[in-house]
C-alpha cells in the first residue's frame, strides 16, 4: 500500500511550519476496504454495524447482529484494525473504532491503515472540521448525497512521518475527548435523572397507566404558528434586522446560541413571529430520533423571532405548565406519534403544522406538573457549573484538534 513519500512543502500552505509532517493522498496510505459479505453465510452472532449505532463521540452502541430479521442484503467486513467512515452527508461525522470483527452497512467505508499510519491518529484526522467540509463539499447524489470511496482517496491527508508522534498526537486527543465524553455523560446522567422522575410521577406517557385526561389535542390548548421564511420577496418593504432561531440553535431541552444569524424582517413580521417567555420551540424534522426536539424559549435574547422550519407552540390553556408539556412532547409519546404520523425519506423524517396540532395530550392534576417543574428548575441550576465546565472541555478539545493537524502540539 505504501507509495513513494514526499516532505510537506509549506508553499501554497499559509501558517504550516513543520518540515517533519508528510503529505499524500489518502488512499495512498490508507485503504477503503469494501470486502462484500453475504450475511447469510456468517454466525447469527457476528456483530452487525449501521450508522444509527455510531455515536457522535466515535462511540459504537449496541447494535444488531446479522441474525437481526433486517441484516440480510450484502454488508462489508472490518476488524478491529479498521476505522468506519459513515459516507452519507448527514451522518460524516460518524467515524468510529471497532474493537471486533463484524459487518456493516454500505453505507459505511471501513477504512484500514497502512503500516506508516497510525489507526488512533487517522481517526481523530477524519473527525476534523476541516475533512468534514471537504467531504460535505465532494458528496454527490440528490436524495441522499453520499461520499464516493475513489474522491475520499483522492483527498490530501498530512500526517508525522514518525509513528512514535502520530501515537503521542492520538494519545493527547484521546485524553481531551475522554474528558469531554465524561463531562457529557454526567449532563446526560441529570437528564435520566429528570426522565426516571417525570415517568414516577406521571406514569408511561405511551400507556396513560394513571388514566390522565386525554381528551384534548395540542391545537385546542396552543397557538401553534411555523416562523418566517428566508428568501421570501419583501418587494420594498421596510424591515429592519432581528436575530432569529435556526434548526442549530433549538437542541433537546437546550438552545445552542453560540451562532444566532439576523433577517431583515418588516414590523408585521417581528409583531407575529416574537419569541414570549416559554414559548416552545420544536423543529419539523432532521434524523427520525430527533423528532419532537424542542426546548423553551425563556427570553435568552431580548429580541428575536423563529424561521419556518421551527414551530413556536404558544400555551392558551391555564392547566398545562410549558415545562411538563416540552417533557411530554419529547418523551416516548411524542416520539412514537410523530414517527407514526412524519413524512420519511432514507435517514430523515419531517412533520407539518397538521400532524403538530393534532398530537395526543395527557393533562395530569395542574399542582403535579408545577411540581416537576420546581424540580427541572432546581436540577438545572445544579448542572449550569456542570454545563460551563462541558462546553470549556469542548472548547479545549476543539482547539487542541486544531493545533494537532498544524502540526502545534
């Protein structure tokens, strides 16, 4: 697999200093190895891989086996030499290290390095925003645009041309990532903390074992509106700019502002898209598990309205709390209705203002729902020191990710 290796030049490479770093194009050190496999003739325990089992992290969960009723088609093989590259825009970011042998989807490119390439060093490289931007601009295809293995070996990969310093790059990565995925998972042990005590006091939202009334819809207790449009003809109106949410910006119980985008927007448009305090915030669609993501708005800016691919939901019945119903409506019984309900392409789901006013309700006793609601308030100022200390590990890892391919670490 080796070919021949030439010194990084820095011209034409503005800020690269390091004379000890080796440039080649990927597929010259490192092999896309597509082996097609027929599961049928493997053991039903052999580990099956997709892209819903690979996390953000580069973790693998527990996925399915090729004895699964729907692992039947051709798959490729790796072992645990191998790094799994997901090739579909929307799950790049999907790079994990296996630590068996197993099969995965096609839709995977399990890549193996060659001798002079450290498996650790180039799995950290293809998580890079920069990898991520070359390989979202090279994806091809309309309905899902994908990552053809021949342009993924034509890209540019730099690495030590020591081993010893690819493993010490890897290593110090490894050590931040750890410390981040640590601090991440105690955000997430809250989170359990909070979904354990919202199932005890309300019972399975799916089943209503407490029988809860559930006469009403989302539409007769809310004022449900989808938010302004980019790109939409103003023809001379007089607008001014405001800040207004994206898809990015409304996470799980969360808002992301780090970059909150302006529109020009005229006063009637300010007027009916404003964001109040508690209003709910939910996205039409992305990955199906993300389905009835939203988060309340609690006046985080002092001004700012909403695009179209964002429903604001606006309570006008007295007897539900904001609070239980972002919870209700991201819980299982959410979840399950919108999947039933969304319309599906390969990887993505979307729902519209219909399917959104006509979600199934449970109104528990208004003083039960106040009372989770003190017990979110208090959970989350506990965790506010916890969530400043995650986003500095995320900052540092981001900063030490950038360094390391530059050759600064």
């Amino acid at each position: 697999m080796s070919a021949k290796i030439e010194t990084w030049n820095a011209a034409g490479k503005e800020g690269w200093r390091n004379p000890t770093w080796r440039t080649m194009r990927l597929g010259e050190v490192v092999e896309i190895d597509r082996v097609g496999v027929d599961p049928s003739g493997l053991g039903r325990d052999m580990p099956y891989i997709g892209l819903e089992h690979i996390d953000s992290s580069g973790g693998i969960t527990s996925g399915a086996t090729v004895g699964g009723s729907d692992v039947k088609s051709t798959k490729f093989a790796f072992g645990p030499k191998h790094v799994l590259f997901g090739k579909l825009r929307p799950y790049l970011r999907k790079v994990a290290r296996p630590e068996n042998n197993g099969v995965c989807s096609t839709d995977i490119l399990p890549l193996l390095p060659g001798v002079e390439i450290d498996r650790n060093f180039l799995f950290h490289w293809l998580r890079t925003d920069e990898v991520i931007h070359r390989a979202t601009q090279a994806c091809a295809g309309a309905n899902l645009p994908r990552l053809g293995p021949e342009k993924l070996r034509a890209f540019e990969f730099c690495f030590p041309h020591s081993l010893h310093e690819q493993e010490r790059i890897a290593a110090i990565l490894d050590k931040a990532d750890a410390i981040r995925r640590k601090l991440q998972q105690s955000l997430q042990l809250s989170d359990d903390f909070l979904r354990s005590v919202f199932l005890d006091m309300f019972g399975d939202p799916v089943t209503n074992p407490k029988g809860w009334d559930d006469e009403r819809v989302l539409g007769e207790i809310a004022e449900i509106v989808s938010g302004v449009t980019k790109g939409r003809k103003l023809d001379g109106k007089k607008t001014r700019e405001i800040p207004y949410l994206a898809v990015a910006n409304v996470q799980d119980k969360r808002l992301n502002l780090e970059a909150v985008k302006t529109i020009p927007a005229t006063s009637e448009e300010i007027l009916k898209y404003r964001l109040v305090k508690n209003d709910l915030l939910l996205t039409e669609g992305g990955d199906p598990d993300k389905l009835g993501r939203g988060t309340l708005w609690c006046d985080e800016l002092v001004e700012c309205i909403h695009q179209n691919h964002i429903f604001r939901v606006r309570l006008t019945h007295p007897e539900i709390h904001p609070v239980f119903l972002n919870w209700l409506v991201g819980s299982d019984r959410g979840k399950k209705y919108f999947l039933r309900s969304a319309k599906q392409t390969t990887g993505i789901a979307s729902i519209n203002m219909t399917q959104l006013r006509a979600f199934p309700m449970l109104a528990p006793p208004f003083k039960l729902q106040k009372k989770f609601a003190a017990l979110v308030q208090a959970v989350a100022k506990k965790t506010m020191k916890l969530t400043l200390q995650a986003q500095a590990a995320e900052d540092l890892f981001s900063s030490l990710q950038q360094r390391a391919f530059r050759g600064e670490l």
